[in-house]
C-alpha cells in the first residue's frame, strides 16, 4: 500500500495547549490519528512525523523523495509551522525531490494573521496549499494530494 507522509514543523507538539484560540483544543496525536483513519479511508497508509529541528524535516523530505521514485510514496503534507516564513532549506529540500508532490497546509489562515506570516518560502515549492480549515485542512490537503496525482495521472494524455 502507498504511503502519505504527514510532516508537522515547530511547535506543532503544543497543539491542544498552544493558543487554543487561535489553533484549538485537537492535540497533534488526535490530528495524526485521524490523518491515519481517513488514509485508511481512501486507501492509503499514513506515516507522521513532527520535528522542532528544520534538518529532521529535510532528511524525511529527502527520503520521501527516494520513496516517491521508488513508488512507494504518493506525496507530502508538510505544516512547516513557523519555518514556513523563514526556511530557504524546506523550499530548496522541496525543489530538489521534484517531481515529489508537497502540499503545503495551515491550521489557521496565516493571510488574516502578523503580516510577517503572509509570506511562505514554502508555498512557490509546493504543488497546493490549504490555509484557515482548522485541523480538518490536513484532511482537504490529503484529498487535494490524491487527486492532484492520482487522478490528473489518469486524465494525461500517453
């Protein structure tokens, strides 16, 4: 069974604690759990991995790289956190496992937030990105994945 790879950046271990006006009460065990249910859903073994350290997030995203060229892998969805505004690293990890496919997702809308959240180095890597659903985004990023590959690579011409 293919893989969806579920990266949460810094921080994202205080969900359910960190601000709950602005993120919630869902803790990251229940997001991760239910990326894990709704993968099984749709056909799909979901791997999660959250890191507080940027070079944590490279590797995997270098390894899913490996994984996706070996058929293994159908994409990412990566939350960068806060590293979403400052890593050239995450984007240029990104750039270099292309064609890997990566959407990019927010619990909240980070356009309605600090203008220093308004922009992603992230975002011009990615293949989508799903901003301001709260933690059911993770759920509309794993669709939004399986249909930007499965289902264009069905549409293609031969």
């Amino acid at each position: 069974m293919k893989k969806i790879l579920i990266l949460n950046g810094p921080n994202l271990n205080l969900l359910g604690t960190r601000e709950p006006a602005q993120y919630g009460y869902t803790t990251l065990a229940d997001v991760e759990a239910f990326c894990k249910a709704h993968g099984e859903k749709i056909g799909y073994e979901v791997e999660c991995l959250q890191s507080n350290w940027e070079g944590a997030l490279i590797d995997k995203i270098h390894e899913a790289g490996r994984l996706f060229k070996a058929g293994e892998l159908l994409g990412v969805v990566i939350n960068p956190g806060a590293l979403t505004h400052t890593s050239i690293a995450l984007h240029d990890a990104i750039k270099g496992v292309d064609p890997l496919p990566v959407i990019e997702c927010h619990i909240s809308n980070v356009h309605a937030r600090e203008e220093f959240r308004h922009h992603s180095w992230v975002s011009p890597a990615a293949a989508g990105i799903v901003v301001g659903f709260g933690v059911d985004g993770y759920l509309v990023a794993m669709d939004g994945l399986v249909r930007k590959t499965v289902n264009s690579a069905a549409t293609k011409k031969p």
